[in-house]
C-alpha cells in the first residue's frame, strides 16, 4: 500500500512539472511572436500577443518583456496600456 502511494504521488508531480513547462513554452513561443511582430512594425499585433503571453503566465511575465509590450503599445497608440505595462515593471 505504501509502495503505491509513492508511485502515485511521484506521478501527480510529475504531471505539475509538465503542466508548468507546458505554460513555459507557450510563454516563450507568444513573447517570439509578439517580438516578430514588433519587428514587422506590426505594433498593435504584436502588443496583444505579448497581452497573451502574459495571460498564459498567470499574467506573470519578465520585465523585459513587459517593457516590450510597453513599446508595442505605444507605437500603437494606445497610452493606458503603457502606463498599465511600466506600472507592473515598478510593482
């Protein structure tokens, strides 16, 4: 009985390890498309796929990337936006 509670309790962290890489990449993989975007100068794209990178993150994201989005927004016209970006950067 022990012996198969340890294989399932390895098992269930394994299965959260996973789901955490699995969020890892698609963060990693919208911040690679945003930043495309941004070099397309296609800003107002580029800025909601860094919107989704950081909701797939549980809305956490690396202040570079957040001061990227900050850029995106502001070639796209869009202030509060900004303003809400370099906020979370300061906090």
């Amino acid at each position: 009985m022990m012996k198969q509670t340890a294989v399932i309790f390895i098992l269930f962290l394994s299965s959260i390890t996973t789901y955490g890489q699995n969020i890892a990449r698609e963060y990693s993989y919208l911040v690679k498309i945003a930043d495309s975007l941004y070099n397309a100068k296609d800003y107002k794209t580029s800025a909601y796929n860094y919107s989704e990178a950081f909701k797939a993150n549980g809305w956490k994201a690396l202040p570079n990337d957040r001061y990227n989005a900050a850029c995106s927004w502001a070639l796209a016209g869009v202030p509060d936006s900004v303003l809400f970006q370099l906020v979370q950067i300061a906090n």
